[in-house]
C-alpha cells in the first residue's frame, strides 16, 4: 500500500513564528498536493508539485510557500503563522489515475 | 471551474438501513467523480470513483454511487449501515488548474451518523 506519512499529527506554534510541516511518501509518485480543511469549507488546495523543484498555486497559496527538493518530500511552509491558519493540514500523492492517497493530517494550532 | 455540492451538512440512519449521502456536480465536460472517508482525526481515505462505464459504481467497504447524468448527481449509497459507517463523506470532482495539470475539488462534507 502507498503510505503518505506527515511527521507531526498535532502541532502548537506561536503567532509569527515559521512553521514547517512535513509529507513523505514511499510510492514514486510524481505528483503531491497540500490542502488544508475547515469545517464548512471542505478541503482547499493550497500548493500542489508535479515534479522535484517544481510547484503551483492552488485555490489559497497566501501566506504560505512550498519546497520540493527530492520527489518523496513535499513541505509546507508558513513565513509567518497567523491564527487565521489554525486549521487540519492535509498531504497527498497521485499516481496518474486521479486517485489520491491522502496522510493522516496535521492538526495545525496558532496562539 | 468544476464544482460539486453536498446538501446535506449531516445524515442521520438507523443500523441496518439502507443510506444515501448525496452529491451533485457542475462540470463542462465529461466529470470524473469520486467519494472520500474520513474517519476523526484521520486523513482522507479512497471509496469509489467514476470515470466512465456502468453508472453504478461498487467501491470500498460495500459502499457503492450511482452516476445520473440528467440529474448531475453522484449519491453514495450502502444496503445496509453500520455504526462503524459513522464518519464525515467528501464528494470530489476532477478539476483544472490555470497552470496546467489538475486537481481534486471537494464538497463541504457530509457527517453520516448511524445509530444502534
């Protein structure tokens, strides 16, 4: 089975702080998405990446930036968190058949 | 843009029923469909998708959704549903990006609890 692992289930960070969340996954996929999920809004498309070193806006890229530097890593950065990205941060990975795998998301806290 | 709604912010069943959680789509073109799980404090988890064919689909866990194009729908459906059903649904319609390639856009999800 595909596993697409993010390092941290529940993270507290400082409003201004920099934040980086993590995604690995194991099954050479080419392409890898972050969404982030709000009750009532369903899940939003904040960066996806097609290839190493390559990457696009998605849906709501404000606020955040994303590194690719080898294909099995996809990172999420936050320059400078702000309450407003309290949210659940959610990773995934696609092969070319529209399926994705989804990680088991990172519960992101600002204070 | 494609889009899918979700009417319904949560569907209450009682065990052994027949369930519906309903999914309606807006698409120029040929939809390609799917339907996710989550179950809480997880990530999301593959159920079924149409491309084309048969428009009934058979998916995981005895789930299955009907394809009905007249109505530009995409309901999930189960026989008979069990209290381990109880979990949140997401409708997903493949989407294009501005820069090219493509994406997953979901509905808002609909919370499914099923009761003894």
């Amino acid at each position: 089975d595909v596993k697409v692992t993010q390092s941290s289930r529940y993270l507290v960070k400082r409003t201004g702080e920099k934040v980086f969340l993590e995604c690995v996954q194991d099954m050479d996929h080419e392409n890898m998405f972050w969404y982030r999920q709000d009750p009532g809004l369903g899940l939003r498309l904040i960066y996806f990446s097609y290839d190493v070193k390559m990457k696009e806006k998605g849906d709501i890229p404000e606020g955040y930036s994303v590194s690719r530097e080898k294909k099995e890593r996809f990172s999420l950065i936050l320059e400078s968190a702000s309450t407003n990205q309290t949210s659940m941060y959610l990773c995934a990975s696609r092969p070319e058949d529209y399926g994705y795998t989804f990680g088991s998301g990172t519960r992101l806290t600002v204070v | 843009a494609q889009s899918v709604a979700q009417p319904e912010d949560q569907v209450n069943v009682a065990e052994g029923n027949p369930l519906t959680v309903k999914c309606t789509y807006s698409v120029s073109g040929n939809p390609y469909l799917f339907w996710y799980v989550q179950y809480p404090n997880r990530g999301l988890q593959f159920l079924l998708k149409y491309i084309t064919g048969d428009n009934l689909v058979k998916g995981s866990y005895g789930f299955e959704a009907e394809f009905n194009k007249s109505q530009t729908s995409f309901h999930l459906k189960k026989p008979s549903a069990l209290v381990s059903d109880s979990a949140l649904y997401f409708c997903a319609v493949r989407d294009f990006l501005t820069g090219g390639g493509n994406k997953l856009t979901f509905g808002t999800g609909t919370q499914l609890k099923v009761e003894l």
